[in-house]
C-alpha cells in the first residue's frame, strides 16, 4: 500500500500539473501563484468602489449586432457577451503563464493519469434568473458547446474531450479522448449557461433569446444593431470571492458601434467613449495629441505586457489554385515592405508563430527539433532546415527591395507566370494572376503593397464590404486574401493553434483556418504541443511547428506589438499593479482578457485612492 501510496505521489510531481487531488487552481510546469485561501490578485484593488458608467466602443472589426450568443458561425454577437454576460468553469490569472483557478467551477481534480477532469461547481453559483448553477447546466453546456451548431473556434479546442458526466448535483467528470496538458486546461474555458436558455432549441436557434448565464452583468437596454447597455447584477454571486475582488466596478456599461475607424476615433475625441486602443502606427504618432491630451483631460499611455503573440497577417486562401504553389506565395510575400509600413518604429516584424516569447524557433533546428522534421524532409521547403524565418527587412540597403522583387519575378516564371502584352502577368491558360484584399472597415493601408504588385504584374484589388457580409464570406471561405489579428496567448496552446491551423479547422464552415493549411505534420506537430509533459517537450514541439507554418508562406507576416498603445478619458482609478498578461478592450481567447474593462473605476468616486493591503503569501 506504501508503495502504491509513493508511485501515486510520483506521478502527481512529474506530471505538468498537480494531480489526484481537489485542488482550488492549477497551473502549467509550475505551482499556482496563490495560495488556497488568498484574497485578492495583485493587480485588482479589493478597495475599489462601485458606481458609474463605463462607456465603450466596438473594439474590433464588428460593427454592428443582431443577436446575443456569441458561440455559433451564423450573425453577430457583440464583443460585451463574452466579456461581461458569460463566466466560464475556471478563471485565467492575468499575472501567470497559464494558471486557471476555481470561478464557477469552486474546484479542480486532475486524475493522476490525466485520462478525466473533475470540477466541483460553486455552492454559490447563481444564473442571472437566481438559479443554482448544477451539474446538469454544465453538462448541457458542453453539449452545445461541441454541437454541429457551434462555431469551429469553440468546438476545435473543446475537441480533446469525448463527454461530459454529472457525477452528482454539483460535480461534473470531463473524460479526456487522451491524456494531455491542453485538454485539461480547455474543461476550465467551457462557458456555462442555463439549460433553459432556449430551451427546447437547436444551439443555433438561440438567437436573441436573453442570455440565462452567471455573468455579473444583465442586458438592460439595446437599440439593434448600434447600441447596447448593461447593468451590473445587484445579486451577483461572485463578487466577495478572491478571483472576483476588485473586478467589475462600474454600475453600468455601454457599448456603441461605429462603422469604421476613423469614425470611432473622432468620436472618442468627442467624448462618446472612455478608452481608444490604437493599431495604427500612424495614427498613434499623428492622432493622439492635442489641448485634450495637453491638458490633461485625455491620457496617452503604452502599456508593456509579457503575452506572446500570434501574427497579424494577410492571409492567403490556399483552397483556391493560383495561392496553391508555395512559389507564387513567396513572390507575393516578397512585395510587402515592412519597414515602410513601420516608419514610425511602433512594432515589431512578426517573425514567427510565437512573437516575444521562448517558443520561437532559435538558430537551426535542434536535434529534437529534428527528430521530428527529418522524416517529413522531401515535403517540406528546404529552408525549415536552416535558420528561422524572417520578414524581408528592405532599409537597411537602397538594392534590397529591387533584388527581393526580381528574385519574385524568377519565382513567379518558374510557376508558370509569364507577362502578357498587357504587362500582367498570365498562366499558360491565359488567366491573369489577381489578388483581391477583402476589407470590413477601409482600404488603401498598403500602397506600397499595392505599388510593388503591381510591378511584378500582379493585378492587385481591395474589396469594402459591411461587416454582415465579410463575416458571411470569410465563414465559408470565400476570398483571396483577408488581414487577420492572429490571438495573444501565454503558452502555447494545441486549441487555440488547431482552430488557426489545423486541418480539421479549414475545411468546416465558420472555421478560423483562413489560410486553409491542411498538413499532417502540422496536425502531429499541434498534437504534441497538446500532449507535452515538460516544458522542453513543449518548447521542441512549438519551434518545429514555428518553422513549419512560416517557411510554408500560406501568410504575409505583418508584424506584432510588444505595448497596447491607450489613450483614454482621465477619470480612471487604475490598480497599482499592472497585470501582465492582458490586452485592453476585448477578449479573443481567454488567455488574454481586458484587464482596464475588468479591474479599473471611476475615480470621482474616491478622489483619493485608498492603499491597497499587502498580498498575503
């Protein structure tokens, strides 16, 4: 019995995370940042007070909404659904690379064999109706969450679980399809609602039902599509619990959708909104100044975060033929020059998969790394063997953008692309080589994009279509080229990087594989990166995958940003800690969540902030 009693514990220490026991967190290769019984994080203020609006703007591409549930392909559901309206099991620490602790889930058991996920739900734990939150809820939620109806970009990731089984009335067992890191960490991200939010329907006949969901927030008024106010539950269960103190501080919260950017900005100056995260390099530099920021009414701040980043890129659909041969991708790669489009010296070229991180691929392949390319090297560019990719960088000579672009002239000929009388250049069925960018909001940011396309006789066009119809056409795949934000995230995650770039993700309709990649070894490579049990399995899997993908040239590598660049209306109490991995405003993946909207007040309601108390370790 001893030695069974010391086998279980081994097992417990050498797996990536603690097993065997009711834990109150978990977290990745390490133990969790805080203690069971901890009162706070460090960078929300337990003090803060309650009260006030908090007005906000569509802080992305969508523009407009027609219905509440965020989690099936068809319409638009506003960015507020997933930040304020649902909770999900677990709740990622902001100031960890990937620890997860207890929200509606109160806590966690990892079988020792990591074969099962347990979650013991929140004695607490209401709906927005004043229902317990059960085992059966959770259940159902699941249950949608990974029907045919779900989008892609939730089903991908919740793919590692075979089912969900209500073990009693507040315990819910997750059976694994097979043991692994990632699939552990994905029962914490299950949103749970009620299974009486419509009730009786398909998941994607939930439309404008109201949201039945733990969430501190309720829909309180809404004009569809363009505006929508929420108010904070009186009643919400969470609120004195150590993940939630400090957080939610504002009595109410309005969202109002603009149709394109600059609009938005102008109505940020004019006082519609409080906070305006900048992407734009130029207007960051041009924009963001003036007697509001001079005296002080606006501030203008950049905030360095530790997550990594995904790229954001133009990215090719490889489904359509002309994109299909990597010769005809490297060209048009080729004619992007980072250096003009990063005159103002705010971002970073995107190199890789894994931007600011240590999973980025280093100098030439190690002999893991190897291990695990060298049986696939008769399909794979010769280049992944050799130094890690990098974005053509043209300033540093006046000959390098010329020698670039007549090296993807010789690309462009030896794929079968020769010019015709016209000047553009044809195939040898006479048809024309285009690139059409698809664009919900401006065109016109890539002159010298356009510019050097068209000298390699690539007949380059920019489509403006309203934000309803991109949506329409990117779910079913249907354009050449789209710019897309890639995710932040703190580890590599198998989900998040099988929704962008797995093979089951690109040909379901609604999927986020834009590119369309559809590689085995890829779809190996992401597998391992779920089943890694130390972090050099981890790191081996990552800068293989790293190579992979950039030296393939299904993307144009944009760039990424270190900083969130923020100017915002200066009636903010902010925490003393800044938390380190967050973004600003919205929430693509849960690794990644708006620390300001979350965690900031109104500071007219304490003019003088109080002290925050001392973490207890």
């Amino acid at each position: 019995m001893l030695f069974s009693l010391l086998l279980a514990q081994a097992a417990a220490l050498a797996a990536p995370v603690v097993t065997g026991s009711w834990e109150h967190a978990i977290s990745a290769f390490q133990p969790p940042k805080y203690p069971r019984g901890f009162t706070h994080f460090a960078y929300a203020n337990p003090q803060a007070p309650k009260g006030g609006t908090l007005n906000l703007s569509n802080p992305d591409r969508r523009s407009s909404f027609d219905k509440w549930n965020p989690y099936t392909i068809k319409g638009v559901a506003p960015a507020a659904m997933r930040i304020h309206i649902f909770e999900t099991l677990g709740f990622v620490a902001m100031d960890e690379p990937k620890a997860v602790y207890g929200l509606v889930g109160e806590e966690i058991l990892v079988a020792p064999d990591m074969a099962a996920v347990s979650w013991r739900i929140h004695p607490k734990a209401r709906f927005s109706n004043g229902d317990p939150v059960t085992a059966a809820d959770v259940v159902h939620s699941f249950n949608l969450m990974t029907s045919p109806q779900a989008s892609p970009e939730y089903t991908v990731p919740l793919a590692g679980i075979a089912r969900a089984v209500a073990v009693d009335a507040r315990t819910v067992r997750f059976e694994l399809k097979e043991p692994g890191l990632d699939a552990v960490f994905s029962t914490a991200e299950l949103p749970v609602f009620s299974a009486k939010w419509g009730a009786g329907k398909k998941f994607d006949e939930i439309v404008t039902d109201m949201p039945i969901t733990t969430g501190p927030y309720v829909i309180d008024k809404f004009q569809m599509p363009r505006q929508l106010e929420l108010k904070r539950r009186d009643d919400y269960w969470a609120k004195d619990l150590p993940v939630r103190r400090g957080f939610w501080n504002f009595d109410r919260v309005v969202y109002r959708m603009y149709k394109d950017q600059d609009v938005r900005r102008e109505g940020f100056k004019a006082g519609e909104f409080d906070l305006y995260k900048e992407y734009r390099a130029s207007q960051w530099a041009r924009s963001h100044r003036g007697p509001k920021w001079e005296s002080g009414r606006i501030a203008k701040q950049t905030f360095r975060t530790s997550t990594g980043s995904l790229p954001q890129a133009m990215q090719l659909n490889t489904r359509r033929p002309k994109y299909q041969d990597i010769r005809v991708r490297e060209a048009i790669a080729r004619a992007y020059d980072f250096d003009k489009y990063n005159r103002y010296g705010t971002f970073d070229a995107s190199d890789s998969l894994f931007n600011n991180t240590e999973f980025a691929a280093q100098g030439t392949p190690s002999p893991a790394e190897l291990a695990l390319l060298e049986p696939h090297r008769a399909e794979l560019p010769p280049q992944v063997f050799g130094p890690p990719f990098k974005v053509p960088r043209y300033s540093a000579s006046p000959n390098a953008l010329r020698d670039s672009l007549r090296r993807a002239q010789e690309l462009l000929a030896e794929a079968g692309w020769k010019p015709g009388p016209d000047g553009w250049l044809r195939n040898a069925a006479g048809e024309k080589l285009t690139l059409e960018m698809l664009e919900p909001q401006q065109t016109g940011r890539l002159p010298e994009f356009a510019r050097n396309l068209k000298k390699l006789g690539i007949e380059y066009s920019e489509r403006l279509v309203d934000f309803a119809l991109y949506r329409r056409r990117i779910n079913t795949f249907d354009y050449d080229m789209i710019i897309v934000v890639e995710p932040k995230f703190t580890l590599p995650d198998a989900g998040q990087l099988g929704s962008l770039y797995g093979s089951a993700s690109a040909t379901k309709e609604g999927g986020s594989n834009y590119r369309g990649v559809q590689s085995k070894l890829v779809d190996s490579l992401i597998e391992r990166i779920a089943k890694a049990s130390t972090m050099d399995e981890l790191k081996t899997a990552a800068r293989a995958l790293d190579r992979v993908v950039m030296w393939g040239h299904t993307g144009i590598p944009m760039l990424y940003s270190r900083n969130q660049n923020v100017s915002y209306w200066n009636r903010f109490g902010i925490p003393a800690v800044q938390a380190s991995y967050m973004d600003i405003d919205t929430m693509i993946e849960i690794y990644s969540q708006p620390w300001p909207l979350m965690t900031w007040w109104d500071k007219a309601l304490a003019p003088s902030q109080a002290p925050i108390p001392a973490f207890k370790e």
